[in-house]
C-alpha cells in the first residue's frame, strides 16, 4: 500500500510540476523487486507458479515421474545460479562503492536481499516438491492396495 502511494504521489508532483521525485522511481523499483522475489518464494510454497501441464497430463506415471524430477531439477538449478550470479553482483557493488542515483545511498543496500530471496525460493520449491512427491507415492501406494 505504501508503494502505491508513493508511486502516486510521484506522478502527481511529476504532472503538477514537470519535476520527477527521483528518490521514490528508485525506492518503488527496488522495493517491488524485492516483494517479486519473496512473493515468488510464498509462491513456490504453495506451488502457485504459472504452470503449463498440457503434455504432461497425456503422459503416462512412469514417464511422469522423470519429467517431475527432471523440472524440478532444472527449476533448482536455474534458481540457484541466479542467487550466484545475484551475489556476485552483490559482491561487485560492495567492492566498487557503486551509490543509487536518486539518494546517493550504496547500491548493495537494495541489492543486499535478492541473493538470499533466491536462497529462500529454492528451499520453498524443495520443500513443495518433496511434498508433491510423497503425495503421489502415497496416491500409488493406495491406488494399488484398492
């Protein structure tokens, strides 16, 4: 709510008065940022993520299962070269002394929570997958004895 408002009121000042509060285009675009990446580990949780299930629902249970590890495989993967990569550049602003544009405050200062929201969706998404898998080893186990 707090962000909105502040987006708000910077495209009053910026219609009113041809002026751009610099300072809050750099607070919304950080903060949104960092509500994206931990709202995605929220996500991750709960196994809300944008998923397209067409041909894995035509597959049959044995290939089923490769596909499921071999996606969240890659999904853990991708996840944690990001968080790599995000602390290096983490890493890169501390060394640099690189300051933000609009209050002149170092840069890792919004940087500093995106390696570890990464961090935090990979355990999120293990934490869903392992459910998800003793879920349909359940479903099997109790599928057979019917």
């Amino acid at each position: 709510m707090g962000m909105t408002l502040l987006g708000f009121a910077n495209v009053v000042v910026r219609y009113g008065t041809n002026y751009s509060l610099a300072a809050t285009e750099e607070l919304l675009t950080n903060g949104f940022l960092i509500l994206t990446i931990f709202g995605a580990a929220i996500a991750a949780r709960r196994g809300e993520h944008l998923a397209v299930s067409l041909f894995y629902d035509l597959l049959p249970a044995s290939l089923r299962k490769i596909v499921f590890l071999l996606s969240g495989l890659f999904s853990v993967a991708l996840l944690a070269l990001s968080a790599y990569f995000s602390w290096e550049v983490l890493m890169n602003q501390l060394s640099s002394g690189m300051r933000s544009y609009g209050l002149g405050l170092p840069a890792w200062y919004y940087h500093v929570a995106i390696p570890f929201g990464f961090a935090l969706i990979i355990v999120r998404y293990l934490q869903r997958l392992w459910d998800e898998q003793r879920n349909r080893d359940s479903e099997c186990v109790g599928g057979a004895n019917v």
